[in-house]
C-alpha cells in the first residue's frame, strides 16, 4: 500500500465526522446536508489526487537524481513525500 493511502486509511479510521462536534456550519439558504456531503467528498476526491500525483512527482524526482544508494532514493522520497502530503492535509482539513 502506498504512503499515501496507508495515511488516508488511518486518518479516515482515526476521525469521525460530527458537525455539531466539529462545530461546523449548519446548511445555508440553498444548502441542503446532502449537497455539503458531496461538496466535501469531492474536496477530499481532490485532496487524494493531488497526494497521489504528488507521490507520482516525487517518485520520478528522485529516480533521476544521481544517489547509488536505493535506499537513501527511496528514503528521501518517502520523507519528501510525507512532508509534502502533510502540508496538503493541513490547508486542505477535513
């Protein structure tokens, strides 16, 4: 399973969505519930893409840098990845 995924999975296991608990806004004049959860599902459609193609990016940035040594590779670009999908997660919350 990929980091991302795997971080995904954890954070969906780890949270549950209450909006009287996470004191979000109750629905607007033109708002139902229904129409805020498919707006947020596609956030979050949004947000996994864009981990997803900033895994895809990283993957192939640090394939051509010139480290013999695969498992420094593919240790820089987990930790460059986990730190990139981090800041996604951050500006973009649930």
């Amino acid at each position: 399973m990929s980091l991302i995924k795997n971080y995904l999975l954890t954070q969906m296991n780890n949270e549950t969505f209450d909006p009287g608990i996470d004191n979000l806004p109750g629905p607007v004049d033109g708002y139902d519930s229904e129409s805020m959860d498919i707006a947020k599902l596609e956030m979050l459609t949004a947000r996994e893409q864009l981990m997803e193609d900033i895994d895809a990016i990283v993957d192939e940035f640090t394939f051509d840098l010139p480290i013999d040594d695969i498992h420094q590779r593919s240790q820089l670009a987990e930790d460059l990845t986990r730190v990139l999908c981090d800041a996604v997660c951050k500006n973009f919350p649930v």
